[in-house]
C-alpha cells in the first residue's frame, strides 16, 4: 500500500477524517456529530474537548476502515471551521458566552453577537479593511475579540490563547503555537504579504491590548500552509489517535480552502493541464465559499481578499460566498406544509428529502435541463442570513414571491427547484462582481455534500454560463487536509506539487444556451428586482 496520508475536517456538524494514498485515493473515512448550541442574540456555541474527542474518535475509525497500519501513515493535516477557541494561558476552557459553561469556549463563525461591534469597526474605514473587500464581516474575528472584551471583559484578560479553531487542533496535536497564515491572514486581518499585522487597526478598534503586548495572545508565529508543525504528534496526541509519536502534521486550512487545495490545480480528465487561475473552487456546505485565484493582487468589492499565499503557493485568494447554503434549502423546504410527508415518503424509500425532491422535478419536467422551468411563477432570494458577498449585508434577510394556497407535493418540489435558481444566483453575483475586475474565470469546480445533486450543477452552469466540473474524489475537503500532511512529510515539495499528483477533475457540465439561458436572464432579474427591494423595504422600516 506504501505510504498514507490522513486529513481531519471539521466542520459546523461534525468532525471527519479521511486516509489517502500517495495518489489521492480514499481508503478510509469516518464521521462523528459535534455539538452546537444555539441561543437568542444571535449566539452559536461549541465545545473544542467535544470537538478533539469527535476528531479522535474518527482517525481511529477511518484508520480501521482504510487498512493501512500506523507506521504507514506519513502525513496529517487539519482543517476547521473560522470558529473563536478561547483558552486560559494553562490552555484550559474559558466560557464565552453567557450560559458560564467553560466547556462552551467557542464562538462559532455564523455567530453574529458582534454585529454592533462590526459596525464600529467598519466605521473606521481602517485600510487593512481594503483587504477583506471593504469591509469586515461578524464571521470575522475581530469583530468577536471586540465583543468578549466589552461583554465578557473577565474572560478578555483571563485569555491566554485565542486560537482559530484550525490552528487550535494543530496545536492540540503538537504543541507548537504556531499558527497558519491562512487562518490569520483571511479571518484575523494578517497582512500576509507584509508578513505582519497592523497595530494601528487593532488600536483604532479598541483591540489595543493585542497590539501592546506583541500579539503574543493571537499569533507571533506565522508560518505557510503545510508547513511541519513542532515535532509532529505529541505523545498525549499520538496514543489518542492511535498514530506514531512525531508524525508530521501540516499548518492547516480553513475547511472551504481545504476543498480549494483539494479541488484546484490537478490536471483534467482528459490529462491536460489546468490553469488554477481559470477555475472557481465552490465549496458547498452549510455556508457556501467561493475562491478565485490570481497571480497579481485583486481588490473586488464585498468579496474577501486579496489574500496573499492563504490557499496555493504564489497565489492571490479572493474568496467570495452565500452564508446560508446548504442551511437555507433544508430550511426553505421544512417550511412547505407538504414536508412531513416527503420526510416520511423520502425514509421509505432510503433516501434524503432533497434527493427525493430532486427526482421527482427531473420526472415532472422530463429532464434536468428543464427542471428550472417549474419555478417559472416562484421567486426567491435566500439569504436567510444576510449577505456575505458581493455586498457584505449581514442584515439582508430572505423573499419569497409567487406563493399560493397550495399544500401539494409538487408545490413543495416547485419550492425546492426555486430555491435551487435562487441560490445559483447568488453564486452568479459573486462570479459578476469576480469578473468585473478581469479575473478570467471560465470553470466553477464544485465540492461539498450539495455538489453530488446532478440538478443542482445543471442550474448552476445554465445560471452563471460557465462549466461546472466535479472532482474525481467524493472527498475534495479531506484530500485538501490530506495534502497538508504529504507536504509536511515531505513527499511533495508543496501544495501545488500535491496537487499535480493527487487532485484530478471528474464529470462536466456544460452551460446550455438557447431558451434556457433566456429564461434563467429573467429570472436572475427577477432575483435582483426582489433584492433591492428587500434593502428598500429595510430602509422605509428602519426609523418605524
């Protein structure tokens, strides 16, 4: 078998783990559910002791799983969710939010608490904001810092670490304090390509503690993606996760980034090469994210970035995404009266409700090209969580339009095919605002669970009018943390050497063009008539 490599990925719902070949094969994979708490406020929680014993829980499964033996392993690499973990200095749990439980010590990224504070920091104007597209997001760590201090100011100072939590799993694993420069230059402010941070922002924020201290407490170690970590798994890391003391493990990623190095750079089916700044990696999950690659520093509006070095050697990032993805069709779907009975027909027959929707719209429009037809009277923007990009409103909300007075079954799978067109074309805004600035995107690589609907890829490359590819693995964002630790390890020279070696495109779709493109230029005007006046209705209410 020779040598394998094991990627962690955690995400919102679960941690997972998978065992790769040198050649990028899956040989194993394991999942197990983390917790999550919500709360009112706009309060999401976890727990990193839950999280870590989720990630163990998994390695070992899908070391099982894979076949290979310990002392084959050669590599690891993590990646996870821009989620806050605060620790004391003793790298103990601090509580973060108002339930007091020190087990609860993260902020989680769709947290949005710190939208006042977001507010305050983008009033600013502060010019390290021109790299995160103009303005900061409440996903962002900044904004979260901000409101422990004002809210939580015992747990503030009490703070030994504040770690992403990505950098916070490699830290579990080794030890090193070291942190990624992807973690901190795309959700921290870092200036990657001046290789610092900015102690002007964090004064003018009201952060001036982090810089008065060195930022000893977020980062003074700031090293590239992949790059070996200490010296590889401590002991205390190793017995748990069943692996040999002193295994490499790579700087890790953010889990979007980690589908973009799983996704990008590999050559074509047909073997040809592929240029990484021609593709958009879209990773599809909860949340969506979208990535652009660039050789030279680009500044689009509303989207994230430029970032330098954040996702494969030598590149710009412009990062772009839809808050609410894979959360706001389960969402949309459950509201329809007809759902409880698509729940109980989809256990029937052994499959998801969106898979079961998915077939009856192909069976009741006679084909997945004109499948979008069905949501020719219903309209909706989704964005059931504001706006993350192109226009950064994180107080946008969703609309429906063309409801009536019915309860069917196919009224439902009409619904869903809505939301579908609704969510490719905010995907579509994104690829616009991208190109706009000469960005020369001609593919959207999709990866994520929503990535395997067939219906989906046809609407969105009938939508954006680009080609859609899937990648030949079914676990893009695992291969991506596997990578990490083929680096780390030295059997590749960096990611983009991986990549040539363990990425590969799979099946295409192509973009109609006809009636079909026709139809969807309408109704993306539609989608853009609803979102204005969504911000308008905003405004007529906002003094009421």
């Amino acid at each position: 078998m020779g040598q394998v490599f094991v990627g962690v990925d955690v995400g919102t719902g679960s941690a997972r783990a998978g065992v790769f070949d040198a050649a990028g094969r899956l040989l194993g994979s394991a999942r197990r559910a983390i917790r999550i708490w919500h709360e009112d406020g706009g309060i999401v929680e976890q727990s990193s002791a839950d999280i870590w014993a989720a990630v163990v829980a998994s390695v070992r499964e899908a070391m099982a799983t894979s076949g290979a033996a310990p002392d084959q392993v050669g590599g690891l690499g993590f990646d996870a969710t821009c989620s806050l973990v605060v620790l004391d200095a003793a790298g103990s749990s601090l509580p973060v939010g108002p339930s007091e439980d020190p087990a609860r010590d993260i902020i989680v990224w769709m947290d949005h608490r710190a939208l006042d504070q977001t507010r305050r920091i983008n009033e600013t104007g502060h010019p390290v904001l021109r790299y995160v597209g103009g303005v900061i997001s409440p996903e962002m760590e900044t904004p979260k810092l901000l409101w422990l201090k004002e809210n939580r100011p015992d747990v503030f100072a009490r703070a030994g670490h504040f770690f992403d939590l990505a950098d916070f799993l490699s830290w579990r694993a080794t030890g090193s304090l070291a942190r990624s420069v992807c973690t901190l230059t795309c959700k921290w402010t870092y200036l990657a390509h001046e290789a610092r941070w900015d102690p002007s922002y964090f004064r003018a924020i009201g952060l001036e503690e982090f810089a008065d201290e060195g930022f000893r407490r977020i980062g003074t170690e700031i090293v590239d993606i992949a790059s070996p970590l200490g010296e590889g798994l401590s002991r205390t890391a190793a017995e748990e996760l069943g692996l040999p003391v002193a295994t490499p493990v790579g700087a890790p990623l953010i889990d979007a980034h980690a589908g973009g190095v799983g996704t990008l750079g590999g050559p074509k089916a047909s073997g040809a090469a592929t240029d990484p700044a021609a593709q958009m990696a879209l990773i599809l999950g909860t949340s969506s994210c979208a990535m652009a690659l660039t050789p030279e520093p680009v500044f689009v509006e509303g989207v994230w970035g430029p970032y330098f070095n954040a996702m494969l050697p030598g590149y710009w990032l412009l990062e772009g995404g839809q808050s609410a993805y894979g959360a706001a069709l389960d969402y949309l779907v459950a509201l329809h009266p007809a759902f409880p009975a698509a729940k109980a027909m989809a256990a029937e027959a052994s499959l998801s409700v969106l898979d079961l929707l998915e077939g009856r719209a192909i069976a009741m429009a006679g084909s997945a090209e004109a499948a979008a037809h069905l949501s020719r009277r219903l309209h909706i923007v989704p964005e059931f969580l504001g706006n993350r990009s192109p226009e950064a409103d994180p107080k946008a909300t969703a609309v429906l339009a063309g409801l009536a007075l019915d309860s069917s079954f196919e009224s439902l799978v009409r619904l869903f095919v809505a939301g579908l067109c609704g969510l490719c074309y905010g995907t579509r805004q994104i690829v616009e605002a991208t190109r706009l600035r000469n960005v020369p995107i001609d593919t959207i690589v999709v990866s994520g669970g929503a990535a395997r609907s067939a219906l989906l890829r046809r609407i969105l490359a009938d939508a954006t009018g680009l080609r859609v590819t899937l990648p030949e693995t079914t676990e893009p964002v695992l291969l991506g943390s596997a990578m990490l630790g083929a680096v780390a390890g030295g059997a590749y020279r960096d990611l983009s050497d991986a990549a040539r070696a363990m990425v590969r495109s799979g099946e295409e779709t192509s973009p109609s063009a006809g009636a079909i493109s026709a139809f969807h230029a309408r109704k993306y005007e539609v989608y853009r008539t609803l979102q204005r006046t969504e911000r308008e209705v905003r405004r007529m209410m906002a003094e009421a």
